[in-house]
C-alpha cells in the first residue's frame, strides 16, 4: 500500500458505514514492514470505540471489506499460497493436487487474466487470440469519453495491467480494486519489480512459466487494494473516471454498484463499462440481473436497452440518478484465452457514461 494514495484517497471503515455509524476515517495502526512510502506488512485500524476493527496489509496489499474475519477465512487458500516456488515444483504439486481444486483455480484464473493484461510484451507469445482485449474494451470506452481531470478508479482490476494503462494516459493518482488476493498480489509485484511471472496455461494440467520486463509509465501513481465493489470505502466525489470492465454482471447487485460510481464520480467526470451480460446465478440472484429473463415483458428480455433505461432519469422506476450515456458500443469482440485450443469470445456492451 502507497502511503500516497491512503492518504489521498483517505478510506473509512465499510464495517461502520455499512451499520449507519457514519464515515470513520482508518487509522494506520502498525507498519511491520515497508520499502519507503510502500508498506508491505501492516495494520489499519477503525478508531471509532464502537468497531475497532482491523484491517491487514498482506503483500502490499490492504484488506478493506466490511467483514475482515468471513473474508480472510474464504480466502485462505489465495493468502497462504506460494508464489517462490520453482516452475518443476509448481508443476508437480499442481499434478499431485490435480484438476477442480483451488490451486488449480487459481492458477488458470491467472493464467489467463495475466496473458491478457501484459501477454503483449511477452517476446514469445504465441497464438491466438491476442491479448490485450480489456486494454482494447478500455481504449474503445475512452475514446467516446475523451479525456479526463483527477484521480480514476479501476472496479475489478484484476491482474491490474489496465489499472497501469489508466496511469499512462491520465495524470492523477490511479487505484485497481478486487477482490482476488492472488490477482492483486501478481499486480503488486508487477509494481514493485517492472516484471510479470506466471504460469500459462498449455493444456489440462500442464502450463508454462512465463516471467518477462514489462513498460510501466507511472508505476509510482498506481496501487491496489482488496476492496468490495459494492461497499467502497471512498468519500463522495473522489474520482475523476471509473472503470468497471466485466464487473456489472459479476456482482450481487449491479444496479447498487451503478449507484456507487454515481456518488464516487465529480461532477463532470466520466466512467467507463463493459459488459458482456454473461449472467450466473452463483454471482448475482436471477431476479437482480439487467435484463436475461422476462422474455414477455416491455423489453423483451434484451439488457441493453434495460440498462439504457437505468441510466435515464425517469425511464425506469429504479433508475440511477448522476449519470448519462455519452456513448455506446452495443457489440464489441473480448476474447480470453484458456489454453492452446480454447478461448471464451464475448461480445461486450460497452458504454461511456459522465457525472453530473
């Protein structure tokens, strides 16, 4: 965690806010390790006498969710997992262990989100598809939008290589948010090193390690942190431009998190999403999704223009107020390789809205 941006971006406790007791302003309560300004080992802590809950720095990354204990303890695989270990070792314990287990997950999961993210860099990449297709999802919403004025946020950044793009054509602080230990751990040692270790995944169990240099602009004006998309500890105001790539139909409740880029934007600010309506009822309860259901209703079933209508004042009963469409990109190609012989192909909605 940079110093920089937890002062910058001063975060309260989800836990106080979320119970109605106001915005409490953490603490930090112990630095256990630290290079500089990065702190990577540490405790932030709730001063209210009500809550005092701690919040860990783990690998320079903090932990700020409402509920520290549930998170840590489902996540225990992600935080205790090794990193250090050599190629062959990381090949066998992953055939020990073999498929469908967490460590399995895990390094698919990375396998791909790392490729995408900064496989262009990778002098012997090979294949297709290309990487690069979030880059390009982001690239295509930011040229409806134009430019931008202050810090931006990036919801589910993932392996953060579009957190670092984000760096390079703004000129503020610039913060990635998850909630994917591993990835975010990956996305820190990319910051702290200027480099990208990986294993790609070849076929079934086997992958390849991948570790390569890669280009970073501004790397002293980007961090991550463990944050909860739908409970983020920011003041009102805060950002200039939000992204949220993949993110809408991944969360319990999309239109709470289209509220919640509302009150972050400044006025005149500007978000950038993408979705590919790729809805599943172990992310998000049937009944919560835009559009995918209610094939005789008024809309048909179509999410489209059912988020159109959330994003105009008056058009739907639960619409968002703060934000307008600037413009759209009903169908645009996201291609995520998962090994040699396979890849997911979404066709993505995207949309470039603005604050105000």
């Amino acid at each position: 965690m940079r110093l920089s941006h937890f002062e910058a971006f001063a975060p309260v406790c989800p836990r106080c806010r979320a119970a109605g007791r106001g915005e409490q302003r953490l603490a930090l309560a112990a630095i256990e390790d630290r290079d500089g300004e990065v702190v990577r080992e540490g405790i932030l802590h709730c001063p209210s006498p009500e809550c005092r809950q701690e919040f860990p720095i783990l690998d320079c990354v903090p932990v700020i969710v409402a509920e520290v204990g549930p998170f840590l303890s489902h996540n225990a695989a992600h935080l205790l997992q090794r990193d250090d270990l050599s190629a062959a070792l990381d090949s066998l314990i992953g055939d020990a262990i073999g498929p469908g287990m967490p460590h399995d997950a895990t390094r698919l999961h990375l396998s791909s989100y790392a490729r995408d993210h900064y496989g262009a860099h990778d002098a012997a990449e090979t294949g297709d598809p290309p990487p690069g297709a979030a880059l390009r999802c982001l690239e295509a919403g930011l040229a409806m939008l134009g430019g931008w004025r202050g810090p931006a946020l990036e919801i589910g950044c993932a392996a953060g290589g579009v957190t670092q793009a984000l760096a390079e054509r703004g000129n503020g602080l610039v913060l990635g948010v998850d909630l994917n230990i591993s990835m975010l751990r990956l996305a820190q040692r990319v910051l702290a090193t200027g480099r990208v270790r990986y294993a790609r995944r070849r076929i079934g169990l086997v992958y390849d390690r991948r570790d390569f240099a890669v280009p970073l602009a501004r790397p002293e004006a980007v961090d991550y942190w463990a944050c909860d998309a739908l409970a983020l500890p920011f003041a009102p105001d805060a950002f200039g431009l939000v992204a949220a790539l993949n993110v809408l139909d991944a969360v319990q409740a999309p239109q709470m998190l289209l509220a919640g880029i509302a009150a972050l934007l400044r006025p005149g600010g500007g978000a950038v999403l993408a979705c590919p309506y790729d809805w599943s009822p172990q992310a998000t309860n049937p009944i919560a999704w835009i559009g995918g259901h209610s094939q005789r209703g008024e809309r048909g079933g179509a999410a489209e223009p059912l988020l159109r209508d959330l994003l105009t004042p008056g058009a739907h009963p639960m619409s968002v107020s703060g934000l307008s469409v600037a413009g759209e990109i009903e169908s645009f190609p996201w291609r995520v390789r998962l090994h040699d012989r396979s890849a997911v192909e979404y066709d993505a909605h995207i949309l470039a809205l603005r604050a105000g």
